[in-house]
C-alpha cells in the first residue's frame, strides 16, 4: 500500500519529549493550523480520526446499494450514464477516505473486515430501501444535500489528509445534490403520477436526512472534543437547522412540501427549527435492527468474499513479477 | 504497463486529432444542469441536436450500421453496469464503471445518430423495441459470469472495437468517424485493463488460471459472429462508411494472441457459435436484459424524466 509510508507510527517517547510533544499539537490546535500523518499526536486523536474517517468511508461503500440498485432500470440513457458516474464517484471517494485512514496507522484490509463483520459502523440512511425511481431524487438532493451541510466544515478538519479528501470529496457531492433536485424537479413537472412518486419519496426520507446530522446536541458526549480538536465545527442541531432552512427554499422550487408542519423561522434565536425526529427509530438502525441492515452487509460480503480469488490471484502475481525482475536484476 | 498491441495513436494518423471533427455547432450546452463535460468533448446531446437540426443525417444503410454498434455498447453498458458495488476490490468497482460509462456514452451517440433516419431518440430506441429489433451480437449479451468470464468477454470485446473504431476513423460519413474518433482512445483503455487482468489471473494462483481458461472457453464460441460480413457491410464498406468485419480478423488474431502467448494461454479451440444478432437472432439472455432496462420506462409511456 502506497499510504504505508505515510503512516504515522506512534515512537517511544521521553516524558519531556512527549510533552514537547503535545504542546506542539496543543500550539497546532489553537492557531487552527494542521496535523500531518507523521506529527505526534494523542491517541484519543488519533482514535477519534480513524473512528470517524472510517465510517465514513464505510458510508460512501455502503451508500452505492440503494442507487446501484436503480442503474439498470433508469428510465432514461442520460440519465443511467448520471447515476453511473455518481456510483462511480463513491467508490473513489471510499478509496479517498481509506487513504486517509490508512494514513493513521489502520490498514484498508482491516477495516474492510471490521466493516463486514458488523464491528464498524456506516451512516444508518443507507439502511433503508431505495424503492422508487424518484428515491434517486430524494437521495441526491436531502441525502447528499445532508452530506455537503456536514462536509463542507470538514474541508477545514484539523488533521490534513482528511480536510484535503473532504476538499475533493465535497466539489463531487455539489453535482450529486444538483443531479438529485434535478431528477425531483422533472418528477415534479412529470405526470400526476411522477409527481406523486416525487412527493413520496421526499416523505420517507426527509426524516432520516435530517437524524444524518447526529443526537441531539444534549445526546452527543464526543461532539465537544471533536470541536475542540477542531475536527468537527458546528454541532449536530446547528448542522440540522442550517439543511432545513436550505431545504425550505428549494422544496418551494420543486413544487413539493417537506413532510413536517412544523418547520419554522424562530426570530429569537435566528434558527430553523423541525418537528420532532423518531430518535427511538434512529437507534434502532444504529444498533443493526433497520430495514436493510442484513442486506447491505450482506452484499458487501459476498461482493469481498466472491472476489477473494482475484485479489489472490493479483497478489502472487504481483509477487511473481516482482521475483523476476530481482532475477533479472541479480 | 506493458500493453500488447501497438498502433495506439490511431487518431493522430487518421486526422481526428481534434475528436470535433465532422460536427459542427456546440450544442445546447446549457439546457441541463448535470451535463458538465469540458473541452470540445463529442456528446450525445451534440449528435442528438444535429440531428434534430437536420446538421447531420445518416442514410437509411448508415443508420441501420450505426444502431448495431449502438445496440452492442448499450447491452455490454448494463451488463458492466450490474459490477458496481459488487466487483472484487473497489478499484475495480471504479474501473468497470467506468468501462461501463464510456459504453453507455458510445451507446448514446450511435443511437441519437441512428435515430435521425427514423425520427426517433435514443431512449426511443432504447426502450422501446423488443428483442428481434436489437441488432447487437451475442458476446455483448452474455452473462457477466464470474470476473474471469467478465475478462474475456471484455478482453474480445475490447481488441474488436479497437480494431473496427481505429478504421472507422476514416469513414466518409463525418458523424460516425467523429464517434468513432473519441471512443477510439477509451476503448484503448479498456484493452489495457482486460490484457492486464488476463496476465494477472492467467499468472496469478492455480485456481485463477483455471477461473481464466473456462471465461475464455465460455466466451470465444461468440467470437466468430464479430468478423461476418453481410450485405449492408458490404455495401457501406464499398462507399468507404464503414468497415467490413472481416477485414478486423487478422489483427484482432494476432493482437489477442500476443497476449494470450504472454499469459502462456492457447487460443480455446472450441465450436463456434451460429450468431445472427444482426438480424435479430438472439440468446436467451436478452429478453431478461430488456425486461429490466424497459420496466420502468414503459411503465410511464411519454413521461420525461
């Protein structure tokens, strides 16, 4: 693995050198400047990271089910070649991401098996079906739309090879939201009956976009250190108010509604405000129990298990090359 | 990277350098929000408009020749489509996708071609024909297999499209030698990943190589069918449109079989199969492949999306 030699090994260090140490990371934090892979760092840091990084990378693997699952029937050429290439795009941006983690001392192998083993979490969204054409829609515009919301402060993550990814990562996402209110808004203006396809899909995942923002800030113990790790920038419910006021806006421009009679302004304290979210429901999908948590697993299985043999196969040849040309050499 | 075969810069010898080439106009470029492709790059949507236009118009024999290699890419598009999120490393799930893409889009540009002699779109053609109207052959049809199987079909497919795109450069008719021209250099990569992952899986373990020599038994019977010219071939290559298939043989022979000697694999020697996709004759296979691109377009007959 070419992130192999970014990888930070934690050295034994003096009591004085480790203090060195952490005073530089603290002077890294305060200036709001940048952790690189082979800068010390604390462990709970570094924990923290890969814990993070990880799952989301997990998020972006896992998250190619639901629309993978819509690419052969897409109604339209143009429109299969978009859902392709936005496919596509997640895959490139796992691999992003376990590059990133990787720079922390964790192998992708690794947390590929944590990840199928059921050890690892993944955002629960893609826990639920995509059932309908327009679930394309609603996935790119609140999905993604929810994606960018969390993302775009991460472009300014304290640890470097992380806030680079997200840079990337986020230009890519902007499309996949654009591509999704696209897809709502022909709906939209389609027949009576894609209009209600539209409506129905935005209905059943409005509410779980918005728990992509996480608990309740009062509910999210890690949240403060993440921030003042600068890792994180804005909490959990500022994230979610900031996507239902977006989200406001452009359901007007799709002629849709959001399925909540109680999203409001609140004039005091300048913020969106929502009905209440299933938090019960949230955990649930969290702890394994949503509708399609054995079947997305499932599939990344068999999809590692089945291609065990090629990976083999690449490797001792690999092996077999390299042999040669050492004989070559010798 | 040792890619087997030479002659890789077929555009630069033929002219098409500038892949614009025999279309003129720049297209709607603004009527969607997704379609962001830079440069010059040939689109669909641009073909499509010429045709509209009346810029550009294939002759009935030039349409019919363009729906075939329409009708090939698109079915090898949704079957290379099923591989994302189920391909053996992520790598690959980026590389068959992308495969796929590219298809998709050569798909798209012969089809919105083909259709100006008919009045119809590409998704007219697409989803609303039955199965003895597809023109493809029966290797773009075949099952995906195990990724072995996939390898081959994509190993042929990839040596005979390089062969036919690389001559059809040359076409007098401006608008398939300009299709041609850009899916020339992709489907260059596409001959580099198949050669690649034949050397690997034919060099890798024991169980790989015999995964590899059953794809190539599986697939070669269909290889025939690529090379048979017929009437219309023969009349479009006369008038320098097109290429007669069988002038594709030799090359691919020798080309293919470089890399097979490479992967020290011998040629399957097995039955050829009959063919006749070009007439409409087709394989079990298709009618599912169909049944599942159409379900939802024909569901919602004359709804946009």
């Amino acid at each position: 693995m070419a992130a192999q030699n970014l990888q930070s090994v934690p050295a034994e260090l003096s009591p004085e050198e480790e203090a060195e140490a952490q005073a530089h990371f603290d002077r890294v934090m305060a200036e709001d400047s940048r952790i690189e892979p082979k800068d010390w760092m604390p462990a709970a840091y570094r924990k923290t990271l890969l814990r993070q990084i990880s799952q989301h990378a997990h998020s972006e693997i896992i998250g190619m089910q639901p629309e993978a699952n819509w690419i052969s029937r897409a109604p339209s050429l143009k429109r299969k070649a978009i859902l392709m290439a936005k496919v596509q795009d997640e895959a490139g941006h796992g691999l992003y991401l376990y590059s990133a983690a990787e720079t922390l001392g964790q192998t992708r192998d690794k947390m590929m098996d944590d990840l199928i083993a059921g050890k690892a979490r993944y955002s629960s969204i893609f826990n639920y079906p995509a059932l309908t054409w327009a679930d394309m829609g609603a996935i790119g515009w609140l999905v993604d739309g929810a994606a960018i919301c969390n993302q775009v402060p991460l472009c300014r993550a304290s640890y470097g090879p992380y806030g680079r990814a997200m840079v990337r990562i986020c230009k890519e996402e902007s499309f996949h939201q654009r591509q999704g209110f696209e897809i709502l808004l022909e709906l939209s203006n389609g027949t009576p009956e894609q209009k209600q396809m539209a409506q129905d899909a935005v209905n059943r995942w409005y509410a779980p976009a918005l728990m992509m923002f996480g608990p309740p800030d009062d509910d999210s113990p890690n949240s403060k250190q993440s921030m003042a790790w600068n890792i994180k920038r804005f909490s959990n419910d500022e994230l979610r108010s900031r996507f239902v006021g977006m989200m406001v806006e452009q359901v007007r421009v799709l002629g849709l509604t959001l399925p909540d009679d109680q999203v409001r302004f609140n004039e005091d304290t300048r913020k969106w405000e929502h009905g209440p979210l299933d938090w019960h429901e949230f955990q649930e999908v969290l702890a394994g129990r949503g509708p399609c948590n054995a079947q997305r697993l499932e599939r990344r299985r068999a999809a590692h298990d089945d291609g065990a043999w090629v990976r083999e196969a690449a490797a001792a040849y690999a092996a077999k090359q390299s042999k040669k040309t050492k004989e070559y050499a010798a | 990277m040792s890619t087997p075969g030479t002659n890789t810069d077929a555009t630069e010898t033929t002219g098409h350098g500038d892949i614009s080439t025999g279309v003129a106009g720049s297209g709607d470029s603004n009527a969607s929000a997704t379609r962001i492709t830079p440069g010059n790059a040939l689109r669909p949507e641009d073909i499509a408009l010429e045709v509209r236009t009346g810029l550009a118009e294939p002759t009935e024999d030039v349409a019919e020749y363009a729906l075939r290699l329409g009708d090939d890419a698109l079915i090898l598009a949704q079957r290379l489509g099923h591989w994302i999120s189920r391909a053996p490393e992520l790598e690959e799930d980026v590389a068959l996708g992308n495969i796929a893409l590219d298809q998709l889009g050569h798909a798209r540009s012969f089809l919105s071609y083909a259709g100006g002699a008919w009045d119809k779109t590409e998704d007219d053609l697409a989803y609303f024909r039955r199965e003895h109207e597809f023109r493809s052959v029966q290797l773009f049809e075949q099952p995906n297999g195990d990724f072995a199987v996939t390898i081959a079909r994509q190993f042929i497919v990839s040596y005979y499209q390089f062969e036919l795109y690389r001559r059809l450069t040359e076409s007098k008719d401006a608008t398939l030698a300009a299709i041609a021209a850009k899916a020339v250099k992709e489907v260059d990569y596409h001959r580099d990943h198949s050669a690649q992952w034949i050397l690997r899986l034919a060099g890798g373990t024991e169980e790989s190589r015999t995964r590899m020599i059953h794809g190539l038994r599986l697939m070669w019977p269909y290889v025939n069918e690529l090379f048979q010219d017929d009437d219309l071939t023969n009349r479009l290559a006369e008038a320098g449109a097109a290429v007669a298939p069988s002038t594709l043989r030799e090359d691919f022979d020798r080309l293919t079989g470089d890399v097979l000697k490479e992967a020290e694999l011998e040629v399957p020697d097995v039955p050829a199969a009959p063919g006749g996709g070009r007439f409409g004759k087709h394989s079990e296979h298709l009618g599912y492949i169909l049944a599942e691109m159409q379900v939802l377009a024909r569901e919602y007959p004359g709804a946009k999306w």
